[in-house]
C-alpha cells in the first residue's frame, strides 16, 4: 500500500521540480514572439514586401476590418505589395501587444496597431494574431482586424472643453466667510456641473447648483443657477482673451431682479480671480466687486501645509457665483 500511496506525492514533487524549467521556456518562447513582431513592424515600415509575407505561415489567413478575407502567401503578396507601394506607403505602430505561450507550438498576440498614409488621417484596429511555431521561427496564421471606432464627441463637449480648467474643487477662505465650489462634469462631458456653498457665521449658508451648458440655437455657452433660498438665473458666457465674461441675471425668491456682469480669469491651473461689475438690485447700482481669489483645493495636501486665506466676497444674490 505504501508505494501506491507515495505516486501522487512524486509526481506532484516532479511537477514542482520541472516548473522553474517550464517559466523560464514560456519566458523564452514569448521573448522569440515579440521579437518577431518586432521585425515584421520593421519590415513593414521599411516597405520590403518579401520580408513582411516571411513571417507568415504558407497557408494563413488575414481577415481585414473591412470584412475582407484573404487567405494564401500569394493573396497576401497582392494585399501588401498594394499597401507598400512607393507614392502612397503605409507605416504602423504597434502599442505594446500582450503576448500569450498556450503551447510549445502555439502562441497567440492582441493589441492596437496604427496605420498611417501620406496626407490621410491614420487608422486605428485593434487586431488578435495567432501563431504557429515553425522549425525554429514563429509564424502568423491567423490574424483578425477589428476597426476602432472613434469616440463620438458631441457639439456641447466640444464647446465646453475650453472651461475645462475649471474643473474640480476650489475654495476662497477668510475669517469672515467660507466659499467651496465643486465643478464637474456631467454625463458624456453634455454640461459643467457647479455647486458652491458659502457659509458667514450668524447666518445660514446659501448653497447652489449652476449648469453651464452650450447653447446650440444661439450658438453660445449658457448657464442656469439655482439657489438653496427658492432665486435662479441665466448667465451667458463670453471669452474675452484670457478671461470670461459672464452677463448675469437673476430672479430673487421675493419676484425681485438682479443683475451682474460677473469675470472669471485664470491666474494658473490652481487659481483664478473672480469680480462683478455693473451690479443691480431692482434697478439700483451695487458697488463691484473686484478681484477676488479663488484656489484649487489639492485633492492629497503636503502634511502640515497651511491652505491660502485670500478675501471672501460677501454672498449676495446679484452675484451668486
């Protein structure tokens, strides 16, 4: 019984011994396919048909994103010698394939690869490769291309990219006052998401959300805001150099108007300076209100660092940021 008993153990003992061996042929093995599709990316970019067709296998097979099949070296003779001629030359990229060892003989690659003509816009597939070990090389049999779509950017987000800085968390600190603003965007980048929140002691805090959005009829970016106190507005947005000038009109939660010309200019990637001018509440002139600092909050602080403590501006509803 004793020897019966002992086989599981010896073979599970045989299979550990040999693992290291099997590692290190698996590493050497994808080692020799890399450098193989190193050389055909070389090939191919040189334009030497004959050197790209070595690499396949005699009977392989070449499905196109296109849908087109091609099978056989002289068909795909043909395909390259028409990629790779002299006038209209093709060349590719190839970002970092994974590569998998399945057995001694059979190997397969995915990636993305980019082809890129004279004059023309380059085209993107992402592809899966099998390989076959001939002898002592490695050889493409099967290969299947599969077009990658571009990412649809609407009219909106395209508009809207240039407010993009003002994405993320911002705060104006002062002993008087606490301003935080939050800005992100909505789903498929459609709109900007603003909320802000300003607290004073002996009073309750105002919060509100502001969407800013692009307007296609008018062809303009616009936004609506919408305060914790019932008020809500309509701005509409102009870049002015380096700066944004927003025309600011709001409805208080009393049926009275208000009105500012409000300015956003960026100082770096973590500041911009906030003022209003032309300020109005029922008609009557408000003093502006100039140059007020707005700072990025750091989303991990240095340990021990004091937060800047520029002035606050007062909360008002002409001027709801």
């Amino acid at each position: 019984m004793r020897p019966k008993l002992l086989l599981p153990l010896f073979a599970i003992l045989c299979v550990w011994l040999a693992a290291p061996t099997l590692v290190l042929a698996a590493a050497d093995e994808e080692a020799a396919v890399r450098a193989a599709i190193n050389s055909y990316v070389d090939a191919y970019n040189r334009g030497d048909v004959e050197a790209v067709l070595a690499h396949w296998a005699d009977d392989a097979e070449y499905l196109l994103s296109s849908g087109e099949r091609v099978q056989g070296r002289d068909a795909l003779r043909a395909v390259f010698a028409e990629s790779l001629a002299e006038g209209n030359r093709a060349s590719i990229t190839v970002a970092e394939p994974h590569v998998r060892i399945l057995s001694d003989t059979v190997a397969t690659e995915e990636g993305a690869a980019t082809l890129t003509r004279p004059g023309e816009a380059p085209e993107e597939t992402s592809y899966l490769a099998i390989y076959v070990k001939q002898g002592d090389a490695w050889k493409l049999t099967t290969v299947r291309e599969t077009e990658v779509q571009p990412v649809s950017v609407s009219p909106a987000a395209e508009q809207l990219e240039q407010l993009a800085w003002l994405v993320g968390e911002w705060k104006d600190v002062s002993e008087d006052s606490t301003v935080s603003i939050s800005i992100r965007w909505s789903g498929n980048n459609a709109f900007l998401v603003y909320t802000f929140k300003a607290e004073a002691p002996g009073t309750e805090p105002l919060e509100g959300t502001q969407i800013i959005g692009w307007d296609p009829a008018q062809e303009v970016i616009r936004s609506w805001m919408f305060d914790s106190d019932g008020g809500f507005g309509e701005g509409v947005w102009t870049k002015d150099n380096d700066r944004w000038v927003v025309a600011f009109e709001q409805t208080l939660p009393d049926g009275g108007h208000a009105a500012a010309t409000n300015v956003y200019t960026l100082t770096d990637e973590n500041s911009f300076t906030w003022h209003a001018f032309q300020r109005t509440l029922n008609g009557e002139t408000l003093p502006n209100l100039h140059d007020i600092s707005i700072v990025r909050v750091p989303l991990e602080p240095p340990a021990g660092a004091t937060p800047a403590a520029p002035p606050a501006p007062a909360v008002d509803p002409a001027t709801s940021k």
